[in-house]
C-alpha cells in the first residue's frame, strides 16, 4: 500500500466531467447550476489540495471557485467561457493526479478523542 492517498481524484473528475459536458450551454439559464457544481467541487478539491501541502493546486482551485462562483458573477463572453471550461477540466484533472495526502495525516487526525 503506497503511503499516500489520492482524495481529489474523485471530486476531480466529476468536476472536469461537469465542465466537458456543460460547455454547450454556456450561454443558457442553466449554466449556474453547472457554475454551482464547479465551484464546490473546486473547494473541495481545494481542501485535499492544502491537507497535501501542494500551494500551487490550491491557489489553481481558489482561482476556479472564484471565476465560477454564480453569487460573484465575472463578466466573461461565452466564447473565453467555452474556452476556459476545457482549460478548467485539464486542471483538474491535473490537480487530481498531482495532490497526495500522507496517510500517517489520516491516522493521526483520526485517532484523536
């Protein structure tokens, strides 16, 4: 067993899943649900990214919850959005290979009362 663990793996690519699929209806009403969905997905990405220690994943994943935050909305054309979607779900799915969390971390946060 390697000692380390992948959690943003998951959360990773359910995001750049979310992003590939939602590309086409970037311009619609329904892409803030797509928004809502990318932006947790990023903090949460974001937490395994600082429990890793690995600053740079985190600042990226910071950045995406910013940039998709549907509270916030950044005035951006629909074709920069298309084109920051696949840019978005390369990162994650970047991010989901790169940060690894040592498993001693979990054992010794676990075992506390």
């Amino acid at each position: 067993m390697p000692p380390f663990t992948r959690p943003a793996l998951a959360p990773s690519l359910i995001a750049a899943i979310v992003l590939l699929a939602c590309v086409a209806i970037v311009d619609s009403s329904g892409f803030v649900f797509a928004r809502w969905g990318v932006t947790v997905l990023s903090l949460i990405v974001l937490v395994f990214a600082v429990r890793g220690r690995t600053w740079w994943a985190a600042l990226l994943m910071a950045a995406i919850a910013v940039c998709w935050n549907p509270l916030a909305v950044v005035p951006i054309p629909g074709e920069v959005w298309a084109a920051l979607q696949l840019v978005a779900a390369a990162l994650f799915i970047v991010v989901g290979i790169v940060v690894k969390v040592p498993r001693e971390a979990e054992a010794s946060s676990a075992s506390r009362p």
